[in-house]
C-alpha cells in the first residue's frame, strides 16, 4: 500500500517582515465623566525620562463630539467641564502627587496636597505637572441619594 504523504508546513514569514499598522479607537457613546492620562513617562531601551512638556487643557469646553461616531448620540451634550487635576512632582525615582479639585457648589478650585487644602486660582490649574485630567460631561445630574442608595 502507499502511505499518505507526511503534511510538511508552509515556512515561517522572515523575521525582519515589517508590516504597516495604524491603531484607531473609535468613540460610539460618550461618557458622563472622562478620566484623560497624559503621557508623562518614556521608556526606551536605552533610557527611563520623566516628560514634563508643558500642555494647554482647556478648563471649559472640551468639546468630544467630533470624535464620536453615533450621530443620534452625538447631537446630545459632548461638551466637558475639568473638575480635577491629578499631578506628579519628582523624577521615576521618587516623587509626589497632589491634587487640584473644582468645588462643584462654589465653582472654585482648591489644591489638596497630603494634609492641607487651599484655594488656589483657575489659572494655576494648567501645569506641566498635570499627570490626570478628570473632565465631566456638561449635562451631568448628580444622583439622588435615593438612586445612589439604590445602586448599594
């Protein structure tokens, strides 16, 4: 008889393939609040560096809607107000983080650094120290206590 053929698999694409990629994300429904991380570390195969490039974030009026794709969804409220900064101080090997956060009762900002809060002003907020920006949706109701209890 004849014995079938052993199965002899096709080789491998060279290691040195190189292929053209993009990464898209795509927004379908915006968030009542975004948290936005700044890319404030590099890491190479050489080096570790801290970037502390100063960048302009708007306070008011982030406007999301062009980035999302569900046009019924879209013609609702896309615009964000920021109402917290998380920042970083310090190098990769030691540093400090500290806070700035808007009062939602009063509209002003106040810096909370470890065991004190002061009230600082809006345009001390933008800093190249920003690491976490906290943004939230224009439109946004707060919960009624009934509703927060229910979610429990």
């Amino acid at each position: 008889g004849s014995f079938p053929s052993p199965f002899v698999p096709p080789p491998p694409p060279p290691f040195f393939l190189l292929l053209a990629v993009t990464k898209k994300m795509d927004i379908w429904k915006l968030p009542s609040i975004i948290c936005l991380q700044l890319k404030r570390f590099q890491y190479t195969k050489r080096y570790r560096d801290k970037i502390d490039s100063f960048i302009d974030f708007p306070l008011k009026g982030l406007d999301l809607g062009e980035y999302c794709l569900n046009t019924e969804y879209k013609k609702d409220n896309a615009i964000y107000d920021l109402f917290a900064v998380s920042c970083h101080g310090g190098g990769l090997g030691g540093g400090h983080y500290w806070a700035y956060v808007r009062n939602r009762i009063d509209g002003k900002w106040y810096n909370c650094n470890d065991s004190s809060t002061s009230e600082m002003g809006p345009k001390s907020v933008k800093t190249s120290e920003a690491y976490l920006l906290f943004y939230v949706k224009r439109d946004f109701k707060d919960p009624s206590p009934q509703e927060v209890e229910a979610d429990v």
